[in-house]
C-alpha cells in the first residue's frame, strides 16, 4: 500500500515526522511520502523513523503556487533539498508565512473572533512552514469552532475576509525548478474547488507542456467528476496517476491510505527523477 501525501508537525500536520512514519506502518501501508508544505525540514527525521519501522520513505515536498490567480499545490519528490533556487525559493514562502499568517489573526482579532496571535503561535508550535490550518486550531482551542473544518468553512476559505495571501511561485516556473533539482512534479488535487483550486483541462496540458511528470487522481478533494478528468487527462497527457491521502494528523479526517498510488506509479516517479536522492528503506534498491 502506497500513499504519496502526508504532512507532519513541519507544516500544518499533527503528528511528528516520526510519529507520521509510526502510523504509516501501524496502518499497513508499505510505502509513504512525506510532503509538507515549503521545506524539506522533516525529512532527516522520517528517515530514520521509516526504517526503523520497515517502511519506505520518498521524500518530497509541497509548493504552494499559483496558476491564473488560483492556489495549486504542487508536489516536488526526490528534489535536492540543497538545490540553491529551490532552497531559495521554499524560504520566500516560508518567510512570507508568518506576516501573512499574523496579519489574518489581527483581523480577526480586531472583528473580535476571540483568537490572538499569541493563541496562534502556541498552536504553531516549531512548525517551519505556519499555516490557517494553524488558526484553526487556535479557534478549537477557544472553543470558537469544533474543528478545522467549520474554521475554514466560516472565516478561513480563500474568499473570507480574513484571508490574506503569502508569497507563491508560479505554477510553470515551479515545475521547472522541481525538475531543476532533479524531482519529479505532481499536480496535488488539482480540481479541489472548495480550496479555490478549479484548473481547466487546458491549464493542465500547458503545465504538462511546462513539464509535469504527474497528477494526483485518487484525492477525496478532487470530488467524482475530479477523478475522472484527472484520470482522462492522465492518459491524454501521458501523466503519472498517483493516489493518496493528503493525511494532517488529527486535524482534518483524511486517513492515511485512503486512496493509493499503484506500484507502477511509484516506480515512473522514481524512474523520472534525475538527482542524487532516492527512496529510502526496503525497496530503495531496486
Ligand atoms: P495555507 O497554506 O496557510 O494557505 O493553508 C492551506 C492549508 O489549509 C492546506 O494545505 C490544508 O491543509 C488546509 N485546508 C484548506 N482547506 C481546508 C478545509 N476546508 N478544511 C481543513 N483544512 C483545509
Ligand atoms: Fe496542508
Ligand atoms: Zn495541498
Ligand atoms: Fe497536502
């Protein structure tokens, strides 16, 4: 069982990299990646945490971008987490993070939600890459709302007042950089339209022209109809399939291995990357 999409405490997720590996393998899969947003700073940690547990690991990365005004997330695996412009870049994002994130708490603050930066630092914790899920879960904690669901329905979606962005790169120009550091890139949920993501078929085909290597069609945020133009596209487009969970721990009710990415799959991804950094554990040799 392989699951391609995972955060851990590094970015919006629950769990540490650690404990992310721990309920890998106590939920059966064979194979995970963890993927937090804008850094690479869990990977030395689910590294070891992998093989101690048997599992094997791919290491890869989410960027946030933006194509035509819209947020896409785009999954980066097995980059060269030194490359000097993706470093470059991921810190841009990263560092953007925070006044963004400090800005949306004063409004709310002001509007007098009850929840104050500070409430939100707490909730942030060491992450590396501060997110709204983060004032989310400052809102449970205050009681404001039951859980990160009803925060982002209320006050947190892309089009509430509250919202404020962050630093993205460019979809195409993201693509690029992945594949410069010798990764392979993946569309995560590309037609999740709660998260203000609705790519058209043709935005898909320009960003297979800029060089993607693949699209996420098993998501539970890509909807039915998602799945099946994915799944269309993936073939038009000579694109890799993936499946997975996009799990968060306990903040959101995706549950690791919810969706799979086949055997096949995986090893087109491996197949396509070009750098120095492979799979790690059991199946790392091939
Ligand atoms: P940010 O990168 O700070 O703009 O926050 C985006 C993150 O919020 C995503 O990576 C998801 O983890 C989370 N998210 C987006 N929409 C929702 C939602 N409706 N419910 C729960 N979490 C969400
Ligand atoms: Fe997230
Ligand atoms: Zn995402
Ligand atoms: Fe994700």
């Amino acid at each position: 069982m392989i699951d391609l999409h995972t955060h851990s405490t590094v970015s919006d997720g629950t769990g540490t990299p650690a404990e992310v590996m721990a309920e890998a393998a106590a939920a059966g899969l064979t194979t995970v990646a963890l993927t937090d947003h804008d850094g690479t700073g869990g990977w030395a940690e689910a590294a070891e945490a992998a093989v101690a547990h048997g599992l094997t690991l791919v290491r890869g990365v989410e960027l946030s971008t933006r194509h035509r005004g819209m947020s896409v997330h785009l999954l980066g695996y097995l980059v060269d987490p030194d490359h000097p412009d993706l470093v470059a870049e991921m810190a841009l994002t990263r560092d953007d993070r925070w006044p963004r994130l400090r800005k949306m708490a004063e409004l709310m603050e002001a509007d007098g939600l009850g929840v104050t930066w500070d409430d939100v630092l707490e909730q942030v914790g060491d992450a590396d890459a501060p997110g709204r899920p983060h004032i989310a879960d400052a809102l449970v904690a205050r009681g404001v709302a039951v859980d990160r669901g009803e925060a982002f329905d209320r006050w947190l979606h892309n089009r509430s007042p509250y919202y404020v962005r962050h630093h993205t790169t460019g979809t195409a120009d993201a693509i690029r950089l992945v594949r410069a550091a010798g990764g392979v890139p993946v569309l995560a949920h590309p037609f999740a339209v709660k998260r203000g993501t609705a790519l058209l078929e043709d935005d898909v085909r320009e960003l297979a022209e800029a060089g993607l290597v693949g699209i996420e069609v098993d998501h539970r945020d890509n909807g039915s109809t998602g799945r099946e133009l994915a799944a269309r596209l993936a073939d038009e487009l000579g694109l890799v399939p993936t499946g997975s969970s996009d799990y968060h721990g306990d903040g959101k009710e995706n549950r690791l291995g919810e969706n799979t990415t086949t055997p096949e799959a995986l090893a087109a991804i491996v197949a396509a990357a070009t750098g120095r950094i492979g799979l790690v554990g059991p199946d790392s040799t091939p």
